[in-house]
C-alpha cells in the first residue's frame, strides 16, 4: 500500500509539474480588456490605445480599449480594481491616482493594483487660446500680473493638471482661476471652443490645433525641447526649475495570477522595443519609459511620498 501511495504520489507530482507551464502557456486565451479612466481624445486614452493598437503581436490576443470616465480618473480605477484577478483586465495609471488619494478624492490607491509595466512619460504643456492678447510665455506673464486672476485655465481640480498649473504660477508670480474638467481632451476641446483662456495639455490633444492656428503653445515642461515643437521653451529655458510631466502604466487587479502578471509584463517590454510602436509614441508628443513590475512599482512608492508632500497644494 505504502508502495501504490509513493506512486500516486509521485505521479501526481509529476502531472502537476507537467500542467504548470500548460497553464501558463495558456495565458491569454481571450481578449484582454483594457479600461482607460479618462475620456476619448486626451492624452491617457491616444497612448493607451496605441498600446492596445501594437501589443497583439507580442502577446497574442487582441486587447480592446474601454473608455470609463469620472471623478479624476476614478471612476475607470474603481470599476478595473472589482474585477475579477484573472488576468483579463488591465488599466492605466499615472501620477493623478496619487493626487486624488492624496487630497482625499478616493480612498482607492496605488498599492491596491498589481503593478504591471510603466510605459510612456508625457511632458505637459502651458497652451493657451488664439485671441488671447499673448502669443509667448513673457507676454502671458506680464498681462497677467497686470491682471491678477482674470484669466481661466483649464486642470483637472485635485489631479496633476492642477498640481502643474499651481506650480507654474508660483514659479511666475502670477494667478490665475482653476476650471475643472475630467481629461485633457475634453478641457482643450472647451478652450478651442472659447470657454477658457488657458490650459494644461500635450502633444497629443493640443499639436494638431496648435497647427490649425486655434490654439498656442506658450511653454513645454519637458527638460529639452521637443522635436514637435522645436519653437516651443521650456519652462527651464524661461527661468523656471519646472519638469513638468505625466507618466503612464499599466496595472491589473490585486491578486491577478504571477503567470498572467509575468506574461503581460513580458509582452509591453517587446512592444516597448518594437521601432513602430516607439516611433507612434513619439508622434504622440511622448517618450518610451519602459519598467518592469519590481521597478514600476518602486517608482510609484517614491512618487506617492512626494504627492503626499504636495497635496495641500491641490486639496479641493
């Protein structure tokens, strides 16, 4: 009896130690969804979508965008972080989940995700509308301290849009009022249309009206000049120690399984290698930022730290 047991036993090992890579292996059998929490048209959903638009070939499913808005981002996070840990669905975050736990919009955090892959790095933009009495960041400077808090700007209110404006405006003595929209999209749509002065956003939902001559870059936050627009400061150019960007990743729900985790993050370091895909991140007005689960999420626990420090600043 002792014998057939250690046979069973042994076989039963055996089976189990054959099944494991099956199982890994097996991942992804289906469609990954991937749940953007910001509207169509900013900057999260253009990046996002053409990562969702060149994985396939590294990881061998389609992965189809969701849109889920609200709430700063919030909205899509809480939705993605009550589904099931399978592996079949993934999200984006970046730095305004911090400020929104930091300021008390959400008690949902960082740490309640699987930390998968940071991906693109964004720097931010000062824009501003075509009929404003400006054209350059001095002139945008001199009419508002002749004008204290005349002028709109456009932020996500709590977000890191926020954080950026208030920033801008202490390293410029100038003040301006904040009016609050869910994404970059949506507040560079409202200044185009004429219901804002000012606004923060990127290459991606700002280049193609800048070109059209409906809006205005007035200063980049990235440390160097940006080959999209090579005409444009920095904000370090002009006087200001402001490095001003938006960093995105993706995460799963807590508890997803290590093979899926492994898989997904295995697959977004290829296509972070992939010349077409670092290429359209580029057009896109971002940079391929690439790092894998240990060190996304190392980067996060630091960056939460600062947050935390500067919430006061952007508290509703």
């Amino acid at each position: 009896m002792k014998t057939v047991s250690r046979v069973v036993a042994a076989a039963g090992l055996a089976i189990a130690s054959l099944n494991a890579p099956v199982l890994a292996q097996d991942y992804p059998s289906k469609p990954v969804e991937f749940i953007v929490p910001w509207s169509p048209g900013g900057g999260s959903d253009t990046l996002m979508r053409i990562v969702a638009g060149n994985v396939t070939p590294y990881l061998g499913v389609e992965m189809p965008v969701i849109n889920m808005p609200g709430v700063g981002g919030t909205v899509g996070l809480t939705e993605a972080s009550r589904r099931d840990a399978d592996g079949y669905t993934i999200s984006q975050v970046h730095e305004g989940l911090l400020a929104a736990t930091a300021t008390g919009l959400t008690e949902l955090a960082w740490d309640d995700f699987d930390h998968i892959a940071l991906m693109t790095a964004s720097p931010q933009y000062l824009v501003a509308a075509a009929d404003q009495p400006f054209d350059t960041m001095e002139g945008l400077v001199e009419y508002a301290q002749a004008n204290p808090g005349e002028l709109t700007i456009g932020v996500t209110l709590g977000g890191v849009p926020h954080l950026h404006a208030a920033m801008i405006a202490e390293a410029f003595d100038i003040e301006w009022r904040y009016v609050g929209y869910e994404g970059t999209g949506e507040r560079i749509r409202a200044l185009v249309g004429g219901n804002l002065d000012l606004a923060i956003g990127d290459i991606s939902s700002s280049l193609q009206f800048a070109e059209n001559g409906d809006l205005v870059f007035l200063a980049s936050g990235a440390t160097e000049r940006m080959a999209q627009t090579p005409d444009v400061p920095t904000f370090m150019e002009l006087g200001a120690d402001l490095d001003l960007s938006i960093t995105r990743g993706i995460v799963m729900p807590a508890g997803s399984p290590e093979e899926a985790q492994a898989a997904m993050e295995a697959a977004l370091m290829e296509l972070s290698q992939d010349p077409t895909f670092v290429e359209q991140i580029n057009n896109a007005g971002a940079d391929v930022a690439f790092r894998g689960r240990e060190a996304y999420s190392a980067y996060l626990a630091n960056l939460a730290e600062t947050v935390e420090r500067l919430a006061e600043v952007i508290a509703p």
